[in-house]
C-alpha cells in the first residue's frame, strides 16, 4: 500500500477525539486549495506492507483512533479494506471524496465514521466539525449509520 505519511501527533480535527492520521498516497481531484497537494501523486510516497504498517499503529497509536485520509484512500481499495479489517478493534474514521453510494459497502463495516464528498473551495466551511466545506457529510456507522451532518 502507498502511502505518504502517518501522524502520531495527535489530531483533534480529523473525528472524534484525539487522533493518528495516516495519509496514503494518490488522488486524481486536483481540488482548488488542496491542503495536501504533496499526497496526488501516486508514483511518490513509499510502499509498504499492510502487516508492516498493522504492526507501527499497534504500537504507537495506543488510543486506538484512526483516521484514514489522503490523498483518496479508496484509489487503493483493496488495501484499504484489508487494513481496516486488521484493525477491528480500533475506532476508524475514513476521509474519502466519493460520494457515499459510490463508496464499496464492505467496508462500511469496519468503520466508526465516513466523511464522504469532494472538497469544493466556494462552499469552504471552518466551522463545520471536521470538514472542509459545506457540501460534505460526516457520517457515523458502528452504532447505526446515524447521519450527523
Ligand atoms: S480529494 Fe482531498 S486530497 Fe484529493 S485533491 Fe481534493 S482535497 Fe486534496
């Protein structure tokens, strides 16, 4: 799996809590104001194993909150999927710029949160919890697919 970088800091802007934030590498948008151009490219980042990376987040995300972002993590779909189910006991929140009925079902199981929708510049919000504009949608599943944006 391609990835540009993860964040132990701790992020209290990307869901719930705090949280460790990996990045993967790839998106085709090219949104207007991108806050993270450097994750477009998919022939940059580093490759690594999904084991590899299962083992690194075990160890230092020790709350267990994670948030997938990007880039557009469902380019690389299948790891994704295989990453997430590695991680069941952990709380996992998914940035992606799909639409929700265009994101792949199966994973919606191994997810605590879904932020569906592209970033769209003129509809630029910094008041809604995270999110970037207003047309987007923060969405919680485990727990009843409760809408709450
Ligand atoms: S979808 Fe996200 S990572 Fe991709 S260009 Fe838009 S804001 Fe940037």
């Amino acid at each position: 799996m391609k990835i540009n970088s993860i964040d132990y800091s701790g992020s209290i802007v990307d869901g719930p809590g705090i949280r460790t934030v990996l990045f993967v590498q790839g998106c085709k948008r090219k949104c207007e104001d991108c806050h993270n151009p450097s994750t477009w490219d998919i022939d940059k980042g580093k490759e690594f194993d999904i084991e590899d990376i299962v083992e690194d987040l075990r160890k230092k995300c020790l709350n267990k909150k994670l948030t997938i972002s990007g880039g557009e993590p469902l380019l690389q779909y299948p790891a994704i999927l295989e990453l997430v189910k590695n991680l069941d006991d952990f709380n996992i929140v998914l940035y992606t710029s799909f639409e929700f009925d265009d994101v792949p079902k199966e994973i919606l199981h191994y997810l605590d949160y879904i932020k569906v929708g592209k970033y769209i510049k003129e509809q630029r919000s910094t008041i809604i919890p995270f999110m970037g504009s207003n047309n987007q949608k923060f969405i919680e599943l485990r727990g009843g697919e409760i809408e709450i944006n």
